[in-house]
C-alpha cells in the first residue's frame, strides 16, 4: 500500500484526508502535538513543524508527502512566518533529507494577493520555497472549504439560521467541498501531472457572489436570510471590537478584513484541474445542507 506522510491530521481537512485516504487503502503517518486514539492503518508522530527528528520519523519511507498544517490566524506577522514560511521549509527538508520526492503543497488562493494580507503574503512566500525545492511538487490552492467538521463558516451558518447574512462589499467567490478537494490531493499522490498550481472549485463557472452563497447557506436550513453587505470601515471596527473581547484568539482581525474585502477569490479557470484528473462530484446546495445537518446533530445550531 502506498503511504502518506502528512501534517495537520488533526485539523478539519486533515480528519477528513485521512479518513478517506484509509478507505481508498493508503496508511498514512501523521504529525500531531497531542496524544491521539490507536487507529487501525494510522501511525501517529507526536511532535511540531520546529521538530526536525520528529519529521524525520514522519517521512522516512514515505511515498508522499502532503503538506496540510498551516496558520490562518496570527496576531502578528512573526505567527504566519513562522506557521507557514519556516513550517514549510522545514517539511521540504526532511522531504529532501529521507528521500521523498512527491510532494503536495496545501496552499491558498490568497497567495494571488500577497500585499493584502500577511496571511496571504506567508503563504505566498512558502509556495515559492516549495517551487524552488527541485520536489515532485505539486501546489493546490483551495478557495473557501466547508463541509461537516468546518467551524471557520459556522458563524454564517448560525447567522442564517437567523435569517440574516452580514456580508464584506460586493466580490465573488469560489467554494468547495472538503471531501471533493481531499480527493483530489489522493488522486494527485498517485499521479504526476508536472510541477504545476491547481485552483480547484465546486465547478460553479465564476464561483458565487457574497449574496447568493449566503442566500444558499439560508436555504441549507429552509431560512430565507435577508443579506447587509458592510463597508470595510464597519468591518475594520467589528474587528477592533473582536481584538478587545477575544484578544490574541479573535477571529475577525484587520489581517482578515483585508483578505474579505478583495473582490475576487474566484478560482481561476486555466488552473482548474484537468477533467480527466479530477472532477468535483458534490453539489454545493447539497453540501452545505449536510453540513447545516452536521451542525445540528452536534449541538453547534
């Protein structure tokens, strides 16, 4: 069986690529911080991104490697450089160091805008590392994910459930389905289709502006939501107001409104992936209606 070193196994798209690399039959060895339950096919490495024997023991004899962990949310520019510059040089070499030479780049669409957001310029910093590796590499750069286990879009959801979507200024965006993009890093453990970025999407042709995802997130819950688009200064104040009661643990950061406030986080046609590689297969109406179940079933609604 072909195995996967991975990172970020214990996050939402890491859980969900190691559940379906076990049931395509891969074994996978994952990177964690915390003591893990057993699991059958599953050999879990206690230790970090600044562990380099820990790394080692993570890719030795690996087939591929898929670089998922990273750093969303820092409150300051040391958290993404150190999260995802350093963390991804310190993948590529031990990649380099234990011989594996097929590796797969977890990035962001935001690193199309480096200059926005810190966010997006350390993502952006840590793709060019991974091109200049002389790796088998591949990069795929996910638009917004969601899916049953997300908690990073759960306030729209609960926001809908109220019938009322607050929303950055006119933009579009693209979306998918955590279980159709861990597929498609599956597939790409397998194939080799050069060293190449990928922009997957839900295959909505010009993704979805801000109000019709929402209005689609009220109608997951038979809500019809009523949709406030607010001006970046609105925006920029909410944050200020998150810092103050959240402090270092805020989710709306003035990192974050200038990511939302970009007009275009549309996957990019000419680097979608090719159809006879992968295709996304989850409907999005029908997956953030599964998603919205999963909310509820977990008392999280």
């Amino acid at each position: 069986m072909t195995g996967i070193a991975m990172t970020g196994g214990t996050g939402f798209v890491g859980s969900r690529l190691i559940a379906l690399a076990r049931q395509a039959g891969y074994t996978v060895r994952a990177l964690t911080r915390r003591p893990q339950p057993p699991r059958v096919g599953v050999e879990w490495i206690d230790g970090s991104l600044e562990d380099a024997p820990a790394l080692a023991r993570l890719t030795e004899g690996a087939d591929a490697v898929i670089h998922v962990a990273g750093v969303v949310n820092a409150p300051d520019r040391a958290g993404f450089e150190q999260g995802n510059i350093e963390g991804t040089r310190a993948m590529l070499t031990a990649a380099h160091e234990t011989g594996v030479h097929r590796y797969i780049q977890v990035s962001s669409l935001a690193t199309r805008e480096p200059g926005l957001s810190r966010y997006g310029w350390s993502k952006h910093e840590a793709d060019k590392l991974v091109q200049a590796s002389g790796l088998n590499w591949t990069i795929v750069r996910p638009p917004a994910i969601y899916g049953p286990g997300d908690h990073e879009l759960l306030e729209i959801f609960r926001l809908a459930k109220h019938r009322l979507a607050l929303l950055p200024p006119t933009g579009r965006l693209s979306v998918i389905h955590v279980d159709d993009l861990c597929r498609l890093f599956l597939t790409l453990v397998e194939s080799d289709p050069g060293q190449v970025i990928f922009e997957p999407d839900d295959g909505v042709a010009n993704g979805w502006s801000h109000k019709a995802f929402a209005r689609a997130v009220g109608r997951a819950q038979n809500k019809r939501v009523l949709t406030l688009s607010l001006p970046r200064s609105a925006m920029l104040a909410g944050a200020g107001i998150d810092r103050m009661i959240r402090g270092k643990q805020a989710k709306l950061t003035r990192d974050r409104v200038s990511y939302f406030c970009h007009p275009d986080w549309v996957s990019a046609p000419a680097r979608h992936p090719p159809q006879r590689l992968w295709q996304p297969k989850i409907d999005t109406p029908q997956g953030l209606a599964d998603t919205a179940r999963w909310y509820q079933d977990n008392g999280l609604l």
